[in-house]
C-alpha cells in the first residue's frame, strides 16, 4: 500500500466513459501512435489523481445533532446523549417526519459537496428510517439521486442500525422484522447492493448481526459491517466469517480480529474523522491492521452525529497525523482499496486502460498535497465518466432551514 507509479509530463486518454490509455504526454499528443488527430485536448496543471471513492457514508439525513455536539463537549456520553432524546433516533425521528422531496434536497447538497473535494464514486446507507417504509423512501432517495447528479452511488440497506423505540422491549422481532420483510422488499426492489449491521455491544450483538447478514446473503446482497467500533465484541471476526467486503470502525478490534482480517479479503474501513469528532477516544490500529496485511481505507462516515465531514481529503490528512499513514497508503485508502471495499475494484479506482473515467485534480506542485492541507481544499477539477464536472462555486447549504 506503500507503493504509487507516479508519472510526471503525463496523459490520459478517454474514449467515451472508460480510460482508453495512461503514458506520457509526448506518447499521446493527437496525430501521435494510436491518438486520432482531432482528440479534445484538456491541458491541466497539477496532479491528476483516481476519482476518490467514499466507501461509507450516512448522507441521507435532516437535521444537524447539534445538542449531541455541546452535550459532548460538556462531557456527556453516549447513553446519556440517549438517554437525553440525542443519539441515532433523534435523526430517526427526524427523517421519518420529512418528505421525500426535502430528504433529496438535503442529501444533494451534500453529494455536491463531497464531489467538490473529489468524491466521484460515493457509497450511501440507509438506517435512519427503521421501519419498513422509511428505510425504503431513504433507498428511494439514493436512487433518485444516483442518476440526477455527477458523482456514482453505491447503495447499502442499514436496517439494523439501531432498534426503534416502538421494538425496545422485543428486539427479537425488529431483527424478523428487518430479515423477513425490509431485505426482501428492498431486494424486490433493486434498492441497494449491500446491507450493513451496526455490531456493537448494546447495540445488535454478533449473533444479531450474523442473522441479519445470512438473510442478506440469501437475497444476493453483498455484506459490510460496522464493526469493534466502541468496544472489541467479535465483529471483526464476524466480518470475515461470513465473507463481507469490509468491517468498518475496528477502534476496539482485538488481535484476533486483526489477524482475521489480514488473512481474508475483508477490507478494513477506517474513518478517523469520526473519533477526533467525537473527542477522547483512541484511533483504531492502523499500522497494526497495516502491518499484519490487511487491506485499508478510509472513508468520511458523512452523518449527523459523529461525523458531519464532507472532505475526504481533510480524512486522508487525518490518517497521515492520527493513524500513521503514509500519504501513499492514504491515496490508496481512498482510490483502490476503498473501490475493493465496495465491490468494485475491477472498475474503478485506478489511471489504467479500461477502468472507468473518474479523475480529480488538484492544483499542486507534489501529489502528497492532497493529504496535507488539513481542511482546505486542493481539489480544482472533476471527471465523472469521462465528463467534466460543474463543482459548487462558494457556501452549500447543508442542513434544513426549518425543523421537521
Ligand atoms: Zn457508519
């Protein structure tokens, strides 16, 4: 992960969406080799990275937590955030009482911003409905937006991301609930390709979690997990168990689950902006998953709770200074391995002949730059299948601008 091919003086070469040949500028200048003469020419200054993938997000949600944001600051904890109405509900309640038509609104605003800082390939989850209805209108929120804006969405169905008050004292029927009725609906539906469990002690439990994943299975959805987020409990394991694509979190992944996942396919997907957001916890071990051979990433966990990022950049700098990465590993935690993380490394998250147009720029004299102005924004252009993207010019507004 250590290893980048940088090319200086370099081309790319697109024919339609996919990338037709990477070399030097003098190799594919038009009316040279193989370049028809009358080829568009796009001069650039700067680096052209692989479109960035963000392999885990929240974006479809209402309101900011921003009661949750000063509780903490005033040294409260999780459950008692909860237990004062803050928390995951609190975006629960909130999102079932919005219409579609705002939810949409919101969530391209957001997507917007993410593509700004070189996004092109952006997973979404559901979760803030759980109930049958609500999970579908969030699914059906992505899939409105997947063909209405530049950037690629992969969907992922998050059902089993907390348990609803009206199931508090029988959660053993929620998780029916989520295998028996939300999986199939969504699947009848083509509504996601992936379902994810929120594994966590106090939250679903590892047998929980592993139910839940079978039935996914079943209906031919992919697998993710977040996993050992808080508290070590497993989910690591679990994750490679039963074949995910990642397990995500791993702040509390013991040795056991370290091992597991560097001796599988299972991408480890951290997201260390959430822990410096939510203050006083350790970062995962990187240079331990790193270093026993796991495959990493990194995402921006975009949410209203932990994580209200929309720069994947400020999380590769992050990596650099909280995790121990090299700004060559971080590049490949947001490029090829978050495309593994996804399922689709085959298509997307490489400069190579036949993979999928997505390029960024960024108007830098190094390519570790990227990975280096903490906040800023160094991302000057975007191509999203072969086509140049209009990126926001000045502020987004991202929150609602009234309450629901
Ligand atoms: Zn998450």
């Amino acid at each position: 992960m250590a290893e980048l091919e940088v090319l200086t003086d370099a081309a790319v070469l697109i024919d339609g969406e996919r990338i037709a040949a990477v070399g030097r500028y003098t190799d594919l200048q038009p009316g040279t080799g193989n370049v028809e003469r009358g080829v568009e020419v796009v001069e650039v200054a700067g680096v052209v990275y692989p479109g960035f993938i963000d392999c885990h997000t929240h974006a479809v949600f209402g309101a900011p937590r921003l009661d949750d944001h000063e509780r903490r600051a005033l040294g409260m904890d999780y459950k008692t955030i909860a237990a004062a109405g803050g928390g995951i509900l609190e975006s629960v309640r909130d999102v079932r009482a919005r219409s579609d038509a705002e939810l949409a609104a919101l969530t391209r605003a957001r997507l917007a911003v993410l593509l700004a800082h070189g996004a092109t390939t952006i997973e979404v989850k559901s979760g803030y409905g759980l109930d049958c209805e609500t999970e579908l209108r969030q699914l059906r929120v992505i899939a409105r937006l997947a063909g209405a804006q530049p950037a690629s969405l992969v969907p992922t169905f998050l059902g089993a991301h907390e348990v609803p008050p009206e199931f508090r004292d029988r959660r053993a029927d929620y998780v029916r609930l989520v295998c028996e009725e939300m999986i199939p609906a969504v699947t009848r539906e083509r509504l996601a390709v992936a379902c994810d469990v929120f594994c966590e002690p106090g939250v679903f439990s590892v047998a929980e979690a592993r139910t839940v994943l079978a039935a996914a299975r079943r209906h031919g959805l992919a697998l993710k997990l977040h996993a050992d987020e808080l508290d070590g409990s497993g989910g690591a394991e679990l994750a490679v168990e039963v074949g995910a694509l990642s397990a995500d979190h791993l702040a509390g992944v013991s040795p056991a689950g370290i091992r597991a996942l560097a001796a599988s396919e299972t991408v480890a997907v951290l997201l260390p902006a959430t822990l410096v957001f939510l203050g006083g916890r350790s970062q995962a071990p990187a240079r331990g998953l790193l270093d026993a051979g796991a495959a990493l990433a990194l995402a921006t966990d975009l949410n209203p709770g932990s994580s209200p990022t929309l720069s994947l950049p400020l999380v590769m700098a992050l990596a650099v200074s909280q995790l121990g990465l090299r700004h060559a590993e971080a590049v490949n935690a947001v490029t090829v391995n978050a495309a593994a993380a996804l399922g689709i490394a085959a298509d997307r998250g490489q400069l190579a002949p036949g993979f999928r147009a997505d390029l960024v720029v960024c108007d830098v004299a190094d390519w570790r730059e990227v990975a280096y102005w903490m906040g800023g924004n160094a991302v000057t252009a975007v191509w999203t299948g072969g086509s140049a993207c209009p990126l926001p010019i000045g502020s987004v507004s991202l929150g609602p601008h009234v309450q629901a």
